[in-house]
C-alpha cells in the first residue's frame, strides 16, 4: 500500500502524550496509559490484536519529530541513538526532524535515521522518495502529526481512544479547523476504541 498512514494512542479529552516527558518518562505523566492496549495488558483482546497488526504493518519510509526520537534538545551533545536499543521496529529509512543537523545513524535491522533540518516538507518529500511506493508512515509526536495534517498528506489516520483523561499534555489537533476523515472501521475492547478512518471521498 503506497498511502501514507499515521496511527496514534490518544486519550478522551485529545492528548497523545502527558506532560513532563523526559527520559526515564518518554511518554510524559500517565502517558503510558494510553498505550496498555499493546504492551502487555492481559485485558487485551482480538481487537487491540488487530490493531496492533495495524500499527506494526510495515513502511517503506517513516518521519517523526525530534521529541519522538530522543529527550535532548539543542546541540547533539552527547550520544542518543533512539528508544529502541540496537534494532528499532522501523526496518526502514527514518526522517527525524529537527534543527540541529546530525550524521545519519545505521542501526540494524535497516533502519537509518536521516536528520532533516529544512522542515516538514522536505522530510516527507525525502520519505516518499526512500519508500519507493511502499507507504510513508508519520511515526509522530503530535507537532509533527500537526505538520502532517496541515500539510494534508495523510491517507489513513487510526486513533486509539483510551478511557483516560489527562488533563495535559501533547494535542495533535490543537489548532484544527476540520477533520477531512470519515470512520472506515471500528474496533473495541476494555482498554481503547479502535477507529481507522480513511481520507474523505468528499476530499
């Protein structure tokens, strides 16, 4: 599938990620709750199965925002390689925006993390280019969905509602003004709501 996709754990009042992310708290304050439906909770079900077949599909190419690859901000000053230790799950080139340039970083596996400097733009026209028909994905955080559904690139966008409210935290739809997406599939179980919309015919 050469569409490009965006699949996000979101929480019922519209956050991604809590507030006070830092390194031994990537996804920020209760952020982790977002995401029990797929790292281990023993109340997951056939659905959040799916789901998870959803997320983990390969990619031809992924772009995602600096905050997503790492906790250090500024200057590269010391070394960071990603969350994902030695093999990260990409197995495909990764454009990580940022404003720091960067030497890419080969991991194992197949991926490589390109460090794009000139915006949102050239890092997705760099992802198409990489995936090669194979499907761009925008990995995140929520800045760079934000870029992303400015930009209107997105083919297929899948949420997963969990039943939390965090009251802070990372919004992917601060500033939006429509939603050009209608639901295609639904899926449910105690620990999200899974909705996979696809662009808008209307579109």
């Amino acid at each position: 599938m050469s569409d490009t996709t965006c699949h996000m754990s979101i929480s019922l009042d519209g956050f991604v990620a809590g507030p006070d992310q830092r390194l031994d708290n990537p996804l920020g304050t209760r952020g982790q709750e977002l995401h029990a439906w797929h790292i281990g909770d023993p109340r997951a079900n056939a659905a959040d199965e799916t789901a998870t077949g959803w997320l983990m599909r390969p990619r031809g190419a992924y772009v995602m925002g600096r905050n997503m690859f790492g906790p250090i901000r500024g200057e590269w000053n010391e070394p960071w390689e990603g969350w994902w230790g030695a093999e990260p799950p990409y197995h495909a080139p990764v454009f990580v925006l940022t404003h720091f340039a960067h030497a890419p970083i080969e991991l194992e596996g197949g991926t490589t993390f390109y460090f794009v400097t000139d915006g949102f733009d050239a890092a997705y026209a760099q992802a198409l280019d990489a995936a090669d028909g194979r499907g761009v994905d925008i990995a995140g955080g929520a800045s760079t969905v934000r870029q992303a559904l400015e930009a209107d690139v997105i083919d297929e966008l899948t949420l997963d509602i969990a039943p939390v409210l965090l009251g802070r935290g990372e919004r992917i739809f601060d500033g939006a003004q429509t939603f050009g997406f209608e639901p295609v599939e639904v899926l449910h179980s105690m620990l999200a709501t899974h909705v996979r919309y696809r662009r808008s015919s209307d579109d």
